[in-house]
C-alpha cells in the first residue's frame, strides 16, 4: 500500500472495530431486555435502524474521509 492511500487506516480499523463491538454488545442488551416490551415488528425496527446507524458511521470513515483527503491533496 502506498502512503497516500494508507493514511489514517489505523484509526478506521479501530472505529470500525469499536463500532462493531458496541453495535453488537446493543443488540445482544436489546434481545436479553427489550425484545420481550415489544411487538416483532417494533423489534425488527430497532434491529434495522440500528444496523443502518452503524453501517452508515463506518460508512463515514471509509468511504468520505478518504474522498475527502485526496481532494485536499489534490487541492494543495
């Protein structure tokens, strides 16, 4: 890998890993305490907005912040 497409990847790979494990310690809470408060259908809501909200932060940081460098690098 060359240095300019490699910048920041250390960081990435650790948000992604943190924002997987706190997505995944939600869901395993959401089952063990709310599933049961709860129609399957509102339950199904939860589980897929909160998948969109993490793919969506990880999405984030890989796919904008290394647009957003190499615009930069582009610019200066």
């Amino acid at each position: 890998m060359s240095g300019e497409n490699s910048s920041g990847l250390k960081w990435r790979i650790a948000f992604s890993i943190i924002t997987s494990m706190i997505w995944l310690i939600f869901i395993v809470a959401w089952i063990g305490f709310g599933w049961n408060d709860f129609e399957t259908s509102e339950n199904i809501a939860v589980l897929c907005i909160s998948s969109v909200v993490w793919m969506g932060s990880n999405s984030l940081v890989w796919v904008i912040w290394p647009n957003r460098a190499n615009s930069e690098g582009e610019a200066g």
